[in-house]
C-alpha cells in the first residue's frame, strides 16, 4: 500500500493561486471552507500550511454552472 503525501503550501501560496488575499485565505481556514494544519509551537501565532488535496477540494466546491 502507497500512501501519496501532498505539498503543503503557505496562505501566501494559496492566495496567489486563486488571486485574492492572504487574509481572506485565513479567513477561509477560519470559517472551515478551507482544510489546514497550523505548524506553530504552542502559545505562537498561527502558522498555516494548506495541502494540495484541500485546496482542489475546496475549488471543487466553489465551481459555479450556469445553465
């Protein structure tokens, strides 16, 4: 059995691919919409990383069809 490990990118990764802001990614993380894992030691600030697998998910569910 293979296990696939995905690249992890920053906020900043992420923004820049679906051209909109850093904060706006957060605030995406924050309300759930977005799956990431925070890499900071404890009692730090918030240190995100987001998968490749979470944000097509996440893309996936933004996808729009006008019929």
């Amino acid at each position: 059995m293979s296990t696939k490990m995905d690249f992890l990118l920053s906020a900043s990764s992420v923004a820049k691919r679906i051209n909109c802001t850093q904060k706006h990614v957060y605030e995406l993380i924050a309300e759930g919409s977005l799956q990431a894992i925070n890499i900071s030691t404890k009692g730090k600030r918030p240190r995100y990383k987001i998968s490749e697998s979470s944000l097509s998910r996440f893309i996936e569910s933004r996808l729009v069809t006008i019929s």
